[in-house]
C-alpha cells in the first residue's frame, strides 16, 4: 500500500468514525426523547387514575375545607378568592353582572361576604 492509498484509507476511516459518533450522539437524545415522553405519559395517566370524579351527588369542591365553618360568617376578598378560584376583578364583574351574591358593606372602604351565598354559588357551578 503506498502513501497515498494509505491516506485516503485513514480520511475514510476518520470519517466513518466521525459518522459513527454523530449516530450515536443522535441515537442517544432520541432515547432521552422517548423516555422523557414514557415518564409524562405514566404521570399522566397516573394522574387521571388518581384525580376524583365529581358528580352532582358528591361535591369535591375546594369549597369543602370551609363548609365546617358556621354558613352565616361574614367572609373577606382573600377567603373568596381561595375558595372559588377567580379573581377580585372577576368576582367584581360577576356580581356586576348578578352572576354572583353581593357583598355586604361593613365600612366606606370595607365589604364582606357571607359564607353559606359563596357555598351555594360553587355548590351550583359544580352542578352545571
């Protein structure tokens, strides 16, 4: 074999080993793809097995952890926020709209809710 055969066969080769490991670089993301997508897919269906199924019978509402509390409590912005999950514009709109109980006025600058109307307005929303 003389030198320049010689070097042709070692570009080849170089090649070739350069081709190869690019292969199993990509090779080796796509199996990272797949068992990212394996692991969301499990979590996933986990996830729905595991979520409650709410009918009209059972509420399973975040309502629920404040039930125990007396229904005549007058309750502040925060507490409706936490148990309906809307925002202070939103409510504000809503009731606006009478689609949602008034507020009681305590002050000039101060309102409040009373417990059982919030109760009963998510009671209804789960029931839609």
């Amino acid at each position: 074999m003389n030198k320049l055969e010689y070097d042709l066969l070692e570009k080849y080769l170089e090649q070739l080993s350069f081709r190869t490991n690019n292969a199993i670089h990509e090779l080796q993301q796509v199996q990272r793809h797949l068992e990212s997508f394996q692991s969301q897919i499990s979590k996933r269906s986990f996830v729905s097995q595991t979520m409650p199924k709410l009918n009209s019978n059972q509420s399973n509402t975040h309502a629920d952890k404040f039930e125990n509390k007396n229904p005549s409590d007058l309750i502040r912005m925060k507490e409706v926020v936490q148990m309906t999950g809307l925002s202070r514009s939103s409510l504000y709109r809503l009731q606006q709209m009478e689609e949602f109980p008034k507020a009681v006025k305590l002050g000039c600058r101060s309102v409040a809710w009373v417990r059982s109307d919030i109760n009963d307005w998510i009671r209804e929303k789960v029931q839609q």
